[in-house]
C-alpha cells in the first residue's frame, strides 16, 4: 500500500512529527498536515466526517469557508412558503462533527502528486487521504441576462438561499400575469426541485381563488416533466389540476430584464436524446420562441467548479470537469488517495442528498479498510431520492437508480410514488430532524 496512514506515519516519523498528531506542520516547508482532509464541508463532507470519526479514522479536518451550513433541499419549502428561512441554516461551527478540526477557507487547486491542496490564501495543506466534495456550481452567467434578472424585484429562484428567500415574498403577491418557472439542462442538483416552489405557489394561489387568473408557464429540457413514468403520471396529473403550461425539449437561453421577457429554445429533431442535455448542439434546426413573464423562477444551468475542472482529477478529456471516480467505490482510479462523492463526483446517479446517506457510508467503509491495506469492503448502488412537493401538504417521492428505475426503500412497494401526506411530513419535518442531528453527524 503505498498511500494512507502507514505511509503518513512514516513521512511523519522521517520529518520528526508524531504519528496522527491532528494540525502537524512540517517544519521545512511549512504546510500543515492532515491524514485526511475533506474539500467541502456540505451534507457530503460533514456527513462523511462523522461517518469516518464512528469508523476510528483519526485526525479528519474539513475545509469550508462558508459562516453558516445550508440546508438545500428546505429552499423548495422556503422559496414555496410552507417553511421559513431559518429552517435552511445553522452556523457551520455548530454543526462540524466532534473531533473534526474545520479550516474555515475555500481552496484554489488541488496537487494530486504532491498531495497538497492550496488555499485562496495562497497556503498549502498536505493530505493522506483527500476527499473531494465542493458541490456543484450554478452558472448564472451562462445564461445572457439572466444574473441580472435575478437582482430585479420579480427575479426569483429556490437554487440559492437569498433568492429563495425573496422568492415567497414575490410569489404570495401575485394576484395575475404569466409567471414562468425554468428547469436547466444538463448535470443539475436534484434537477425536479426546480419544479417544486410552482407546485406549492400553485396550490396557495388555488386556495386563494386567484389561480385561474394566472398564466403559468413551466419550461423542461426533457421530453417528460421527470422520465419515470410511474412519477410523470402523478406530475401530469397535478399539471393538468393547475392548468401549468408545459414547454418540453425547451431550455432557456436569453433573458431581458428589462423587458420582462425570455428566449427559450430547443432542437426537435433531437427527441432521441436522453435525460437533460441540452438539446441546442444538435444539427437538426432550433426553434426559439420569446415569452413575456411578470415573474421569473429561474434554476441556472450547473456544472463542476471551474477550479476543478481545471484539475487532475477529472475525467481526462470529459468537459463536465467532476471527479473521476469508480461509481461502486467512490475511490479515483488514478490517484488511490483521493476520493469523491455528492454533486461535484462524477458518479452515474442523479445527484441528491438522499443519494449521500449511501454514498457517504460506502466511501467512510472503504478508506478506513484502504488505509489498513484490507479490501474495499462496501459498493454504492446508485440509489438517489426526489421528493416532489406537489401541494403544500402532499409529496410524490421519487427513488430512483442510475438508468431511472424505482426503488423504493420499502421494496417492492411503489406507494411512496404517488401523492401522499406522510411523505410531505417526512420530508418538511421528518428528514430535516434527520439531517441535522444524524446525517450531519454520519449517524444516518
Ligand atoms: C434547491 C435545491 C433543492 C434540493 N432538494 C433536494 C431534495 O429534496 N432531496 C435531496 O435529496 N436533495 C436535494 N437537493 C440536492 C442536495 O442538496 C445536494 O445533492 C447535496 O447538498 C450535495 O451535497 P454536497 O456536499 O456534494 O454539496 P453541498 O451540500 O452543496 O456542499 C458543498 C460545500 O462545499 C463548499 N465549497 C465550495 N467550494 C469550495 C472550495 N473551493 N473550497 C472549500 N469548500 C468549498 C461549499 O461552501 C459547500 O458548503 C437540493 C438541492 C437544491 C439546490
């Protein structure tokens, strides 16, 4: 074995540190060492932190700039008005699993031969063990006009915790007009949530006796509102109930704020492309269509963080830029030390936090049994989860693997796919207890 523990006790032994000893710095060069070190303190990294703690993997820090932790998956609830902003965070230093040193700073690059990261500050920290876990990053420049939309007073949007904010307080206001929700192409974040705050307005403007009154627009990348046909039943359904105008094999390319009006395009002679890739690279001809709006709900288009992309670590030659990893062992083929997992992993699932719970126990199982040079003893399944708010009191739960077929945790019953109370409360009240005080802690 010629990466992990043993290999860092000796390097410690040669350069006169003590073996584990948590914040070590080597004198002559400077940089402070961890046996592992995680890129990322999110749902992946604190939960992985906390899974490898239980496991007795010592000196484990994480490296995260932001103040406070977020909750993504409550933004859907926020941006909807079934929960408020204070449901979505908590300081990040409260919620870092005990034993877990946290370097608040972001990194710039990462050197796998070295097995060093740098950080903005311009400081080095060597690794045994790197767990690569960022997320994913939302392009709002990739879109003409569409960053300068969202800082208008009717821009609004779920995938990013300001604007999610501002979100119900637009949407409650709407007595009438076009109110148009976008979905991206390409790799997403829990791609159906951008679906979720126009289910939740829809209903509260259904109770409000205005929705008949309100012109609502949904745009999708793909040929279906999800691509399981178990779930896009159930979503048809509830489209057909609000009156939502759907726009399939559409995306949005062009937004003009001041007018209050959008550009959507697609390629339909590219019906058979699969999942959401854009469909605007095709040779086939593209038909644009411009659309007013009163309100935008916009998601942007995402992709890998650009310093990561620029990285070793990708898939050579891929332009997607996540992390190459084995999607069974979460380990990168080239580089046995580094690891990945969550959105910024080039893994074969939808990404989720519900896909984590088994990615993070997969990973944590893994290195702590390939830092005693045992074999990898765990595989990931591909498992990932989309809890669809259809109203504000019920859900259509959506689990799922890599190629979109079900599998329901309780198995062999497809129940929890149609529209049902207790999925609504599990996932407004149930998981979010969960994250917080077992997920986070690698407890679940
Ligand atoms: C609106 C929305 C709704 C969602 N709904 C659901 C849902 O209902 N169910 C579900 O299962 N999933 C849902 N998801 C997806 C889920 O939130 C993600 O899959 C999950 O958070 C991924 O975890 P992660 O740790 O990979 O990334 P994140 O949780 O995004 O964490 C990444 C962390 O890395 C940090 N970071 C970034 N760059 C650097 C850097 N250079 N150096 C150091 N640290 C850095 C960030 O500050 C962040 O804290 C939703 C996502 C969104 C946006």
């Amino acid at each position: 074995m010629h990466s992990g523990f043993a290999c860092l006790r000796n390097a410690s032994r040669q350069a006169g540190r003590p073996p584990y000893g948590g914040n070590m710095t080597d004198a002559s060069t400077d940089i402070q060492h961890h046996n592992v070190v995680i890129i990322g303190g999110g749902n992946a990294g604190l939960s992985v932190a906390g899974r490898l703690g239980r496991y007795g993997v010592p000196d484990v820090a994480v490296i995260e700039p932001r103040e406070n932790h977020l909750y993504q998956p409550m933004f859907s609830h926020v941006a909807g008005g079934t929960a408020p902003a204070a449901k979505a965070t908590r300081p990040q230093a409260s919620v870092i699993p005990k034993g877990v040193s946290w370097i608040q700073a972001r990194v710039a690059s990462i050197d796998p031969d070295a097995k060093t990261v740098t950080l903005t500050s311009g400081r080095s920290i060597g690794y045994g063990q790197l767990i690569v876990c960022p997320g994913i990053q939302k392009n709002w420049n990739a879109v003409p006009g569409l960053a300068e939309a969202m800082e208008s007073p009717v821009g609004i949007s779920n995938y990013e915790f300001e604007y999610a904010e501002k979100a119900w307080s637009v949407l409650r206001a709407v007595r009438s007009g076009t109110v148009v929700f976008t979905q991206p192409a390409g790799p997403a974040t829990c791609a159906g949530a951008s679906q979720k705050p126009m289910y939740l307005a829809c209903d509260f403007w259904r109770e409000t006796g205005v929705l008949a009154d309100i012109r609502v627009v949904l745009v999708v990348p793909t040929p279906t509102l999800f691509g399981m046909p178990l779930i896009d039943a159930e979503l048809e359904r509830k489209v057909a109930e609000y009156g939502i105008e759907v726009h399939y094999d559409r995306e949005l390319v062009e937004v003009d704020a001041a007018q209050k009006s959008i550009v959507i395009a697609g390629d339909d002679a590219r019906t058979e492309l699969p999942g959401a890739q854009s469909r605007l690279d095709g040779d086939g001809t593209i038909t644009r269509e411009t659309l007013a709006y009163d309100v935008l709900h916009a998601v942007p288009p995402q992709s890998a963080p650009d310093w990561l992309a620029e990285s070793a670590l990708p898939v050579a030659g891929d332009a997607g830029g996540f992390v190459e990893v084995d999607s069974l062992t979460l380990r990168h083929p080239r580089y046995p030390d580094v690891w990945a997992l969550g959105d910024a992993a080039a893994t074969t699932n939808s990404k989720s936090g519900g896909a984590l719970r088994q990615q993070t126990k997969t990973l944590a199982k893994n290195l702590a049994a390939a830092v005693e040079g045992k074999p990898l003893p765990q595989v990931y399944n591909g498992y990932s989860v989309c809890p669809f708010v259809v109203s504000r009191q019920t859900v259509v739960f959506a689990e799922f693997d890599d190629r979109y077929r079900p599998k329901p945790t309780i198995p062999f019953w497809k129940g929890l796919a149609k529209e049902r109370r207790a999925t609504f409360i599990a996932d407004r009240y149930v998981l979010p207890w969960v994250y917080w005080n077992l997920i986070l802690k690698g407890l679940a």
